[in-house]
C-alpha cells in the first residue's frame, strides 16, 4: 500500500529550517534542541497536545537541573559524586526498554550539567534555565507547525520492537554498559575535555541499545553518519557565508539542503536507507547548530567534531569487539 507522506515531509523541513534559524538567531545554551524538539513533535503528534509535550520533554530539564544540584551537594565529595552518577546511569539502563526517548534525554541533561559543574567559571543556573527556555522554543515552533498544517492525514507507524520488554533483563550487560558510559563520563571530570561533551553524547546514544553485540553492528554506521552530517555542514558552510544576515535566502538553503534527507528518510527504497537518511538529519544540524556564523566556514569545528566522534566510537569499537570475544570464550 502507498502512503503519502509529502505533508509530513513539508511539516519536517519547516521544523528543522526555522528551528535552525531560531538557533542561529538567538544565544541560548543548547539551542541546538530547539530543531530537534520541533522535529520529535510534528513527527510524534497528531495533534499538538501540552500535556504529551511536558510528558515526552520534562525529563531533559529535569535531569539537567538535577545534575547542578548532584554536583553541587558533592562538590568536595567526589566519591560520593562518582557512586551517585554510575547509579543514575545503571537506573537508566537498566529502565531503557520502558521509555527510550525519555531515558536518552536524562542521560544527556544528567551527564551535561554534571560535567560542566565541575568547571567553576560557568554559571550552571543560567545554563539549567536556557535548557527550559529552548525546550519552550522548540515546542511553540512544533504547536505553530502542527496549527499551519495539521495532520489529517492517516499515516502508518511502525510498531515500536517490544524485544526487551518480553525478554528477562540481562543484569550483566546493563552493568557492562554502564561502566563503558560511566567511564567516559567520569573522563570529563578528571581531564579538561568539557569541548569534546557531544562525542560523549554520541557514545551514550549508541549505548542505549543495551546490547553489546547491536552496539558493535551500530558503532561503524554512527561513524559514517556522523562523518557524513559533518562534511555536509561544512560544504554549506562554505556556500552561504554571510548569508544568514537575509532570512528568507538563509531558509530557502537550509531547505534544500534538508529536503533529500527528508525525502529518502520517508521514500527511501530499504529500512537501512530510511534509518541512514533518517541519522543524517540529526548528524548535520548539530553542527549547524552549535558552529555555524555569518563570518566564515566551520571546517575547523565541524572537523573537530568528526575527529572527536570518530576517536571515541572507535574506541567504543574496539572495547565491543573485546567484550564479544570474552563472551564467546565464557560461553565456550
């Protein structure tokens, strides 16, 4: 059966283009949310409902805003700070299979505010609010989009994989995949790396799998995609430089630029084409989002990311493959 999804393609691309816009044209902390929160709700909700949106969206502000307060009573008790956090990350895991989305967003908002805590100079109040302020942009942008073109059409969704909710939990790998993130996690507090958090974001996300041998499949992929999302903010780096002081130009290149995402994301001829095309979104307006100016490319920071991505999954890779060689020899 053929499903029309142009509607839906148009309601993604006006999220995604004036929640880069928003981004670029204001100051706040995060800002990079405010896309992707419009996106997950024109693409999640039928109708925009406040009570679904504070339902599927507190989490992240909520465990932001716990992370200052955790760093803060443990501020001389790094101990105590370190038993606290791999608790909350083992808790996350170990309720992964209930709540993806939500758990996702507490380990993001927890390890972010956490680890930047523990650096004096920056004002974690200010942060903690921004985090609300964007998350409030994000949701108004997606409410505006959903009233401009509301959803009257009838579109298939997939059913979500219910393998972890009818297996028993696997206590083991939980642990071994909360001691991989806590590790990562506990880096940024011992060395200054504050500027590397989001290949730490990256490395979480993968790990939310919660399954090592997934986590390994996935872990090459990520690379590409993230490599990929990239190279294409840098590339339209180049092409708009000064072009974001003219809004509707500055909205018509982010359009077509996001328009073949979104078109193979829903057309796509295969599920590994829908999900590559679907990562790639998300891949590239990260860095739109966080480096882009009117004054210049972004090939240094753009590039950066990649590198710090790519260093840190590839260690994921190879600490996986260890993981599955050891459990294949206890198996054995």
């Amino acid at each position: 059966m053929y499903t029309n999804y142009n509607k839906e393609i148009i309601r993604n691309l006006l999220a995604i283009v004036f929640g880069l816009m928003l981004s670029k044209y204001t100051t706040y902390s995060f800002n990079f949310e405010i896309p992707i929160i419009a996106l997950a709700t024109v693409v999640s909700m039928n109708k925009f409902s406040i009570k679904t949106f504070i339902k599927d969206n507190w989490w992240l502000f909520a465990s932001a805003a716990l992370g200052v307060v955790i760093a803060r009573i443990f501020e001389e008790k790094f101990a105590l700070f370190y038993i606290f956090t791999f608790g909350v990350f083992f808790t996350c895991f170990y309720h992964m299979d209930k709540n993806p989305k939500a758990i996702s967003n507490i380990i993001l908002g927890y390890s972010f505010t956490s680890v930047y805590s523990t650096y004096k100079r920056i004002n974690m109040e200010v942060m903690v609010y921004d985090i609300f302020i964007v998350t409030v942009l994000g949701g108004i942008l997606g409410f505006l989009i959903l009233l401009l073109l509301p959803k009257t059409e009838i579109i298939e969704k997939k059913i979500e994989n219910t393998t972890l909710k009818k297996n028993p939990k696997n206590l083991k790998t939980i642990l071994i995949v909360t001691i991989v993130v806590f590790i990562a996690w506990m880096s940024y507090i011992v060395f200054d790396i504050k500027d590397t958090f989001f290949a730490y974001a990256a490395l979480a996300g993968i790990y939310g799998n919660i399954n090592i041998e997934k986590i390994h499949k996935l872990t090459p992929l990520n690379i590409g995609v993230h490599l990929l999302g990239c190279l294409l903010a840098t590339i339209y780096s180049f092409i708009i430089i000064g072009l974001d002081k003219f809004f509707l130009l500055f909205g018509l290149s982010l359009a077509i630029l996001f328009f073949p995402m979104l078109y193979y994301k829903y057309y796509g001829s295969s599920d590994i084409t829908k999900s590559i095309s679907g990562g790639l979104i998300g891949a590239t307006i990260m860095p739109l989002s966080l480096y882009l100016t009117p004054f210049g490319d972004i090939t240094s920071k753009a590039g950066a990311r990649a590198l710090q991505i790519t260093t840190m999954l590839m260690i994921s890779l190879v600490i996986t493959r260890i993981l599955i060689f050891l459990q294949g020899e206890t198996n054995g």
